[in-house]
C-alpha cells in the first residue's frame, strides 16, 4: 500500500508526469536477489537450474 502514494505524493508535488520504474528495475538492482528468486520457484515447482556465463 505504501509503493503507490509515494509516487503520486512527488508527482503531485513537483508537478512532473508519472514515470514508473519498469517491470525489471528490481532485477537490474539486485541481479543476485532475481537469480536466488529464480531458483528457489523452479525449486518449488520441483525443477533444478543452472546458471552458466554467457561466452562471447
């Protein structure tokens, strides 16, 4: 219930259009948390993952 007023509290106030962070803001601010997440509902749904590096 907090996370919506905030916003509309800063818009209102300084008078500047709603710009909403984005659907993946969290992951780009904790990539580590994002992958803990990933594996614990692959977990739950009773699969194994693996994280590899991307080689260029």
């Amino acid at each position: 219930m907090h996370k919506l007023p905030i916003p509309i509290w800063h818009a209102l106030r300084d008078h500047t259009p709603y710009r909403g962070l984005g659907a993946d803001h969290f992951t780009h601010r904790d990539p580590e948390r994002a992958m803990r997440r990933m594996i614990k509902e692959a977990n739950s749904l009773g699969m194994t993952v693996r994280f590899e590096p991307i080689t260029a």
